[in-house]
C-alpha cells in the first residue's frame, strides 16, 4: 500500500513570497491533516479535513496560511506571504476517520526555509 | 493550555542495553495516548498506544506504561539497536483524533 505523498520535499524562499505544498493521501483515507513542525518541537496541527471539508483550522494562521481540499482526496496548503518563522517542516498524515481515532499516517514532510 | 511534555531531551543507550522515555502529561482527562518514532528526513511512525483503562501494553520490544495516578506514560525499548535511533514522541489523541504532541527525545545508540 502506497503511504502519504508529498511534493516538494525541500522549498527555499524568501521573506514575503508565496509557496505552495501538495499532499496526496493514502487511498480511502477520508480524513487529512496539516502539520506545522518548527526544529526542534513535535508537530503542531494546523487543519484537519474530513473529506473535503474544514474540521478544525483553529491553530492556521488564517491571515496567510490556507488550505484547501476540493475533491476529498489531494490536499494543498499555501503560505502567502511567508515569514522567516514560517520556516519548519510541513507534514501531511491522513486517517480512515476521524470518529474512531483511527491511526494516523505521516508523509516525509516539506522542509520550508523562508531567508 | 493542555499539553503534553518529556522529560528527557536526549538519551543515549549502548546497543543491545533497554531504552526508556518518559512523557509527562498535563490534562488529567486524556485518555489515549500514542507514541510515534521520527527518523531523520521521514515523518512520525506509528510505534504503540495505550488507553487510559490500561496500564500496561506490549507490542515487539517495546512496553509503554501509564501511570494516570501521576499523568506520566514511558515506552521501554527492549535491546535497543542502531535502527533504533531517531526521536521519539509521546501524543495524546484528542477528541476528533487530533494529536497533540510532545517535544520529544532523540534516542542515540551506541555501538
């Protein structure tokens, strides 16, 4: 079984530029998660979708971070504009549910470096 | 707000010698914990859970142990080899099954 993919792996840009990362579930997964991970600190969850609606973004910074998940399936989520601190990695894990606390699966992550 | 914390940022074992990491917790409702293991470049692998009406759970060398009396849970790794490696974190399952994450322990092995 294929596991969580993420694209790009590494992304460098500067301060008050724009990025963009994609994640593609594992098949049949209908809940998706966003994760923030600063070095050093555990993942931080920005945005949980069940199927292609929002369930809890309280911790996104909405000013600038957004995320979308059209078809229930693939995932974006856009930094516009970044900040040095934006800098971490960006994990995406997906679950079966989310109702029966159902394992959730990592992706390699996106390293972000925001100069 | 609640969180959940380790103790120890670092631990270095010799190899084939047991491992232990302890996580703290702060919120006495918790009640469904999760460790994961985060190998250099790869995202957070599932290892084991417990929930809060056990005590005790083993899966293939490793143990974790809740002790709700104190909010405390550790995974003990058994033999502790090379590949075990990595940073370890301790997550409480919330409600919706969002996870809440500790600031994890790197695990250095010896040879």
């Amino acid at each position: 079984e294929a596991g969580v993919a993420q694209s790009p792996r590494y992304k460098i840009i500067e301060k008050r530029q724009s990025v963009a990362f994609w994640c593609n579930p594992i098949s049949g997964h209908a809940t998706l998660y966003w994760y923030q991970q600063i070095l050093g600190q555990g993942p931080k969850l920005l945005i949980q979708f069940q199927n292609n609606g929002v369930v809890d973004d309280s911790q996104l910074p909405k000013d600038r971070f957004s995320a979308e998940r059209l078809k229930g399936v693939d995932s974006t989520l856009k930094i516009q504009p970044a900040k040095l601190e934006d800098s971490a990695v960006y994990l995406c894990a997906s679950s079966l549910s989310r109702l029966a606390r159902e394992t959730q699966y990592f992706g390699p992550g996106t390293r972000l470096l925001v100069l | 707000g609640e969180s959940v914390g380790l103790h120890l940022p670092t631990l270095s074992v010799q190899e084939g010698d047991n491992s232990i990491i302890n996580c703290a917790y702060s919120n006495s409702a918790s009640d469904y914990f999760i460790w994961y293991k985060q190998e250099s470049g790869k995202g957070p692998q599932f290892i084991i859970d417990i929930r809060s009406n056990m005590d005790k759970r083993q899966g293939q060398r490793v143990t974790v142990l809740l002790n709700k009396t104190v909010k405390h849970l550790s995974l003990q790794i058994a033999a502790t080899q090379p590949g075990d490696s990595a940073v370890y974190f301790c997550a409480e399952n919330n409600a919706g099954n969002m996870l809440t994450f500790g600031g994890g322990t790197r695990l250095m092995v010896k040879p």
